[in-house]
C-alpha cells in the first residue's frame, strides 16, 4: 500500500482507493508514527520558555547585532509600579534598573544621545586651574630646589655626630656641642672612629695607654680624654703626636686633654698635659 505525507508535519495517509484490505495494518502503522511526532513535538514545548514569565535554566543567547536590527531589544514603556529587584526596562527618558530594593536610573536618553562624546579620555590633560583648589594648594609648598621656608620647619633630628648631608636640627646642633657622650675605660684602650666627638674616660689605679693610630680619623675630628683614676693616661700609637713641649702625658687624676686631628695621621694634644 503507498503512502503519501502530510505538508506540514509528515503524517502519512495511505493513498485513497489502492489495497483495501491492508488498511488495518497500514492505518496502524501511520497511528504510530503520529504518536511519535505529537510526543516529540510535546517534549519540545515542554522545553521551550513560555511568553508570559518562566525561568530559563541556562544563559541567555541572542543573535548577533547587525546593520539591520540589534541583537536584543527592550521597547520604551512606563516603570513598573512594584518592580522587581533585577528588573531592567526603559521610557522614553532613560534606562532604568532595580537594584537592591532600589530604582536605579542607568542612562537618561540625553546622555545616550551624547554618548561617548560627553566622557573625558582615559589619558587627557587639564590646565592647573581646571582643577580646584590645585594652584592655590600648590602655590604653598616648597619647590626641591633652593626652597625658603616659613613657620618653624621641623626634622628628623640625627644622632650626635653625625657627619653626613643629612640635615642638621637645632636639638642636633645642640646635642653635638652641650653633651657629650661618654666611653668608659677601665684599662689601656685603642680609640677607634666611633670615639669621634666623644669623651674617653680612664679609671684605673696603674698607669694605662691611650692609642692614637693613623687613618683612623680624619681631619677636624676630635677627642677628648680625661683621667678619672690614680693610674696615668699615656698617649701612644703611629699617629704623629703634636704637643708643647713633645708632652705625652696627663698630669694626674682628673685631668684631661682634647686630641685635634690635623689630618689622619696627625693630631694636636691640647690641655692638663705633662712629659
């Protein structure tokens, strides 16, 4: 028995007038053929996202933008009366979007219409007096080079002695020259460059060595030494020793002398000094 088709979903239909006596079964066969396509196509509109509402269960894709219409589009309309957190829509004036229990307006129409003309670039320039505030701010800072400061300037004081660019406070200056700190000694000592600006004291009851070496120091350093105890100071080591009389010694306890290095290898022995 022939069969021919429906146009539209392919039914099949056995051809009138041909082998009457086959149509039972030819007329269950194209039964179940129906019953496959109507439960195919009920399985698909199962599947398929109703006008009104419903969930989708994966992204949303659209077709591409193109010359002759916009990939999706979201007709002016009014605002919702009790919008949805996540709601987007538009008017003829804006777009707009809830947000966390919020309206939120996303873009007026005359800032689209603008567009990116009304934005500034992400690398421009502006004059200093496009900006407030800025000339006068800067008109009050100091320039790096030669700066003259008004008020009272402070800074970080430095440690007693410090010989470097650094700059020098009034708490600094006064440190190096109203104190001094002391290097307690008990037996001969060899003074090494971080006695500079220092007082050396010795307190011994037998008589101790105080040694002066070349290249230890340089010139203009200073060091005072005193003798606190019965045991005598004596000035020794390779550096010249310049004193009255070639005098090497402190005259007993309590006295005290200032070695002033004329250069590395030579100094002055100034103060309470005997041969």
């Amino acid at each position: 028995m022939a069969f021919t088709y429906t146009t539209n979903y392919l039914i099949p239909k056995p051809t009138v007038g041909t082998e009457l006596d086959a149509w039972g079964d030819d007329y269950n066969t194209g039964m179940d053929i129906i019953d496959a396509r109507m439960k195919l196509n009920a399985d698909a509109a199962a599947a398929a996202l109703p006008k009104a509402g419903g969930t989708m269960t994966g992204p949303l894709i659209t077709v591409l933008s193109g010359t002759g219409a916009a990939g999706f589009r979201l007709p002016h309309g009014a605002a919702p009366s009790s919008p949805t957190n996540g709601d987007f829509w538009s008017t003829t004036a804006a777009f707009f979007g809830r947000i966390n229990g919020s309206t939120v307006q996303l873009a007026t129409s005359a800032e689209l219409t603008a567009g990116l003309a009304t934005k500034a670039a992400s690398s421009h320039t502006h004059a200093q007096a496009d900006i407030t505030s800025l000339v006068s701010d800067l008109a009050l800072k100091a320039p790096l080079a030669s700066p003259t400061f008004t008020g009272t300037p402070a800074a970080p004081t430095a440690a007693a002695y410090t010989n470097t660019t650094q700059l020098a406070t009034t708490a600094h200056v006064y440190a190096a020259v109203t104190k001094e700190a002391e290097v307690a000694k008990t037996a001969s000592y060899t003074l090494t460059a971080a006695e500079a600006g220092k007082m050396v004291t010795f307190n011994s009851g037998s008589g101790v060595n105080c040694t002066v070496n070349s290249s230890v120091f340089a010139a203009g350093d200073r060091v005072d030494v005193v003798q606190l105890g019965a045991g005598q100071v004596t000035f020794a080591g390779t550096a010249t020793r310049r004193a009255s009389g070639s005098k090497s010694k402190l005259t007993g306890q309590y006295s005290g002398a200032t070695i002033w290095f004329i250069s590395a290898s030579e100094y002055v022995l100034i103060g309470d000094i005997a041969t």
